[in-house]
C-alpha cells in the first residue's frame, strides 16, 4: 500500500501528512481530528480538499502539526493534504486550484524594528 508524503505551511504551523487508501480515519498528533481541532469552522477546513474532490471517507490520514496557533495548524494540515491529494491522483489539482487550496498562504507577522516599540508602532512621542 502506497503511502504520499507532504508537508503543508501557514504562519509558523508546519503539517507533514501521511495519506494512504483506506476508511476515512483522520488523526492528527496521535488524536482524533475532532478532538484535536474542537470547532466545526476547524473541522470544515480539514475537510475541505475531501469534499472537493469528493473524496470523503477515501483515505487515512495521519498527520503530525507542530507551531503556530490552531487556526494555522488546520490551514497547514488542509494544504498537506491537498497536496498529497494531488500527488495520488493529479486531475483533482484544477478543482482544489479553483478553490485556493494549493496555494501556500505567505502571510506571516512582520518583524520587530530596532527604535520601535512593534513592526511598525513607534515609542510614544512627547513633544515637551
């Protein structure tokens, strides 16, 4: 049985998932996806690539997260496995393409200046 390797980003979150044919079980970090991401708007997200390409139920997939918030854990998690989607079968790409899930998302926190008090707030300026 072949098993697909990929890896997801978003902000700091890193996915790699482990896909391969089987019931549909998904597990992310050695827990069940539904406990791991507890609300629904988090659970649609993993879900996404499946019922695009209606897939539902198709695969196992094993997933290990690390980084980030759990909003940019599951965006991660739902890039890999659109990707390894793609690997396994490539006429799904124009599909999960249309609906912007092959695209890696670039936004991440800009960085701390020197002589400022964030990215871009400065220090209070008093004038006397």
């Amino acid at each position: 049985m072949e098993v697909v390797n990929t890896l997801g980003r978003r902000k700091t979150a890193v996915a790699r998932a482990y896909v391969q044919k089987g019931t549909g079980e998904i597990v992310v970090n050695k827990k069940d996806y539904k406990a791991y991401f507890t609300t629904t708007v988090l659970q649609y997200k993993i879900n996404q690539a499946f019922n695009v390409t209606k897939t539902l139920g198709e695969y196992d997939v094993m997933i290990s997260v690390k980084g980030g918030g759990v909003t940019g854990q599951a965006e991660a998690v739902r890039l890999a496995i659109a990707r390894a989607l793609v690997e396994m079968d490539e006429t799904h790409k124009p599909a999960l393409r249309a609906e912007g899930l092959m695209t890696r998302n670039p936004k991440m926190v800009e960085r701390k200046k020197p002589g400022q008090k964030k990215a871009r707030k400065r220090f209070q300026f008093s004038k006397r």
